[in-house]
C-alpha cells in the first residue's frame, strides 16, 4: 500500500547560487535556536547557533536570522555546494533547567552541478 | 575525539525478540538523549538524562521501552518485545549544557528493523 510520510519542503538550487531556508518556531518562550545538518545515512551534525537577545550571527559561510516578532529563522548558506545538500533542521529551545531540543520538520536542500 | 558510539549500527530482528541499542557519550559531556527518526514522525526525542539520572522520558511510545544509563559513559535503549512499527533509525546524543549552548552532539545512529 502507498505509505504516507512526513512531507518535508524542498529547496533545488544551483550550485554557486545563496540558498536561504526558513524555519518557523512555535514556542514565544524558546530563547536559543540552533541548525543542523544531515546528511544521508548520518547523524545530524551542527551548524550554527543563536541566543534570542542577537538577531543575527555569521559563521562559515552560514548565516542565521532570528525574526522573534514573527517567531521566525532562516539559514543563509553562501555560495551552496554539491556538498550542502543535505536535510536542514531547525531547533529550539525554552531554557531554564530544560536541556531539550525541540526538532522540526527539516528542509531537503538539493544543490545542482 | 571519537565522538558518541552507538552500537550495532545495524540491528534486524523478528518481532517479540528483545532488541538493546547501546550509546557511549563524549567523555565529559553530561546529558544524554535518545531519539527516534522515521518518515512518518521525522525526529523525536524518547528520554534524557541529565549526570545519568532520567529527567524526562515522555517521549517513550510505552512500556516495551526502556533506558538506563548506569554510568556516565555508557547507556542502554531497550526494546522487548520489539515490533514491526519500531523500525526506524534510533540516535543517541551528548551535551555538554553550558550557560550559553544547549547543542547536542550526535551519533551516526542504529538502524533498526523488525520483521
């Protein structure tokens, strides 16, 4: 039978071009956000983080904007390569004494050569 | 720094067998997660430890499921009886939790098929 599975948004790029991938948040009270990366048959690896009180943080190649009137992030990747592509998470988390991170659907990058 | 094991990295098992994944975190790090990933749920997390103690397994689907971490270095997820619905991929991560990072470092996971 058809299998119905989670539905995840899809960014195709060519290679050289920004891709820019969004992410909405839920929690008003989440006051860091982090990025990660995942390649197939691997582990999600690290990107880039953000505290609430910055609106912007620069990396490698890797931007992150936090827009928290709209609840909204975005990941900014320069110059994309093949090796980008990738499936991107977002993730959030409330601070305090809780250590969770709350995941969400991910974004499939595909970077054409 | 070889990061967090898990192991098997690949587990196929009949339905009502006991299934035990295992998880070595980075030395030094004291928290602990373990999540699920399926294209049905993407990435869930089951339950965490903080300096091996179980702070919140809410995400555990039910009582076939369980975790320990007898120590700071190593853990245990467990299955019994398993089931064709448990297939997915199983991920351990570690956290150093600092005043300014919550990142979690993960492993390259246990996929895990019930038949």
């Amino acid at each position: 039978g058809e299998s119905v599975g989670l539905h995840l948004p899809t960014l195709s790029v060519q290679e050289g071009d920004n891709s820019i991938i969004n992410c909405a948040y839920s929690n008003s009270a989440s006051d860091y956000f982090i990025w990660y990366k995942q390649e197939s048959g691997k582990g999600p690896q690290f990107i880039i983080d953000i505290r609430s009180n910055m609106d912007k943080r620069q990396g490698q190649r890797v931007t992150v904007l936090l827009n928290k009137t709209v609840k909204h992030l975005s990941l900014q990747i320069a110059a994309t390569q093949p090796g980008d592509s990738a499936v991107y998470f977002c993730a959030e988390n409330s601070g305090g004494s809780n250590y969770k991170l709350t995941f969400g659907k991910g974004t499939l990058l595909t970077v054409n050569p | 720094d070889a990061g967090v094991i898990q192991s098997p990295r690949h587990e196929v098992t009949e339905m009502g067998q006991e299934v035990t994944l295992r998880c070595k975190p980075i030395s030094g790090h004291n928290s602990l997660f373990w999540y699920r990933q399926t294209m049905m749920r993407g990435l869930e997390l089951l339950i965490y430890f903080n300096n091996n103690v179980p702070i919140d397994d809410s995400g555990m689907p039910e009582d076939r499921f369980s975790a320990k971490m007898p120590n700071a270095s190593f853990s245990t997820l467990k299955i019994q009886p398993s089931e064709p619905r448990d297939s997915a991929v199983y991920f351990c991560a570690s956290s150093p939790v600092t005043s300014s990072s919550y990142e979690q470092y993960f492993g390259p996971g246990t996929r895990l098929t019930v038949t």
